[in-house]
C-alpha cells in the first residue's frame, strides 16, 4: 500500500511538472525552460540530503549518471512535445511508452504479470492507437513530429526509471543528486554550444522552477516506491500522471478532447489499472 500511495502521488506531481514545463516551453527555448528547471530540481534533492541520506558506491555513482542522461534528454523531449501540443493527446502517448519498457524489465529480472497484466499490455498499446488518431472535425490531431518526440520522450522517461530501480536500495537519495547533477551540466552544456539558436526571449523562470522543483519531488517518490514495491507495478502507476496534464490543459488552455480520444483516455486508464493489479 505505501509503494501503491508513493507512486500514485509521483503520478500527479509529474502531471503537474509537465503541464508548467510544457507552458514554459512555449514562451522561450525548449533548452532555456530546461536551464532552469534541472538546477531547481538538483536544490530540492541537494536540500533533503541531510534528512535522507546519501551513500556514493560504484554502482550508485554509475546508475544515477546513466538516469541523468535520460533525465536531460527525457526533460527536452517532453517540454519540446508539450509546447507543440496538444498536451492532452500527446502525454498520455508518452506515458504508456513510458511504461512498457519498466515493465518489460521487471518481467526479465523474475516480476511476475498475472492474467489481468496479459490484458493490460495489448490495451496499453491500443490505447496508444486511440489517443494519437484525433480524427472528427475541430479535433486536435497531433503533428507526425510530435508523435515522434512524444514516443521519444516516452523511451527516455523510461530509461530514466529502470536506471533509478537499478542503483543500490541503500543509496539514500545519492542517485537523484547524482542524475540531477549530469543531466544539469549536459542541459547547460548544451545550451552553451547551441546559445546563438536560443533566440532572445526570456524563459519563465517561476514556471521553469517549479516544473523543476515538482519533478524532483516525483522522481523521489517513484524511488522510494519502486524501492518498496515491484517496478512492473510502480512505472505503470506513476504512468498515470497524463491524468493530471489533460486535466490542467483542458482547464487552463481550454483544449478540446473529441470522442475518440475519450475512448483512448478511457482504455489506456483500464490498462494502467489492469498492469497496476499484477
């Protein structure tokens, strides 16, 4: 129940870093939101170091860069699909990619799916078919690009956790500082060689932050969950997080969910419910 409750509320706290991230994204350079948002994300982890410990091994060390990698690449992605929008048919795109390949992994390392898991994954990938069709007039129909970015952002989103759930359960929160550190220096690092093609707005810098400060809170919670539960079951309920996404976009930015989509939604729901039940 405690892995249950943690990833449930990393789900909505990743729903909501995306939705202020997207946003962000949308008045500046992608790489200008992500300058702000991956150092307010290594503060919060720097400032529970002292209350949660931190222990730096070898393998800790080694997973928590290779989560960062993905995390920089994973936040880029994401906020460049969220900006291109619309944010309620491509999150829940990335979530369920996002999702299979934790699952996938879990099985390979002896997790076991029962029956309702088995039915879980084929609607998982039907619902992926449902959401991105966006067929009917005044529809939102995603871009083939979005797409692309939003299966991309999803496959680093993924990474990001199956590298978390690899380093030592006794690591405290030294992976999270350690991700958060690499994918910051590669984001800035970036940004510096690609400064000229950043153009000259200014990012939104209290949004940027508290995407930032909310992912962080997210990512901490998906490690103490999968810490205490199965990674098959964790990633598919933090998955949920579009949830929180289309519900902000659809009241914020007023974007419009044809039938169809509903019926994505609704399906990839019961599949995340069905993969959560396993």
């Amino acid at each position: 129940m405690i892995a249950l409750l943690l990833a449930l509320g990393s789900s909505l706290a990743y729903g909501c870093a995306d939705f202020l991230g997207g946003l962000g994204a949308r008045k500046a350079h992608v790489l200008r939101t992500v300058m702000i948002a991956a150092p307010a994300s290594l503060a919060v982890e720097l400032l529970l170091w002292p209350v949660l410990g931190a222990s730096f091994s070898t393998a800790t060390l080694g997973w928590g860069a290779a989560a960062g990698v993905a995390s920089a690449a994973a936040f880029a992605l994401l906020y460049k699909t969220l900006a291109i929008g619309p944010m309620n048919v491509l999150s829940p795109v990335t979530a369920l990619v996002s999702a299979v390949l934790p699952v996938g992994v879990g099985l390979l390392q002896g997790e076991h799916l029962a029956t309702a898991g088995l039915i879980g994954l084929p609607l998982a990938l039907m619902a992926v078919v449902l959401v991105s069709a966006g067929h009917g007039a005044g529809a939102a129909r995603p871009s083939r690009t979005a797409l692309l970015l939003a299966f991309g952002a999803g496959a680093a989103i993924a990474l990001q956790f199956v590298f978390l759930h690899q380093a030592p359960s006794d690591s405290g929160v030294a992976p999270l500082i350690v991700g958060r550190t690499v994918s910051s220096a590669v984001t800035l690092t970036a940004a510096a060689l690609m400064r000229r093609r950043l153009g000259s707005e200014r990012p939104a810098y209290a949004m940027s932050a508290a995407a930032g400060v909310l992912d962080s809170l997210a990512n901490l919670m998906f490690l103490l969950a999968v810490r205490s539960g199965d990674l098959t079951v964790v990633a598919v309920i933090t998955a949920l997080y579009p949830a929180g996404t289309v519900l902000l976009a659809r009241g914020v930015l007023a974007e419009r969910i044809h039938r169809g989509q509903l019926i994505g939604l609704g399906t990839a729901a019961v599949a995340v419910s069905l993969l959560a039940l396993t």
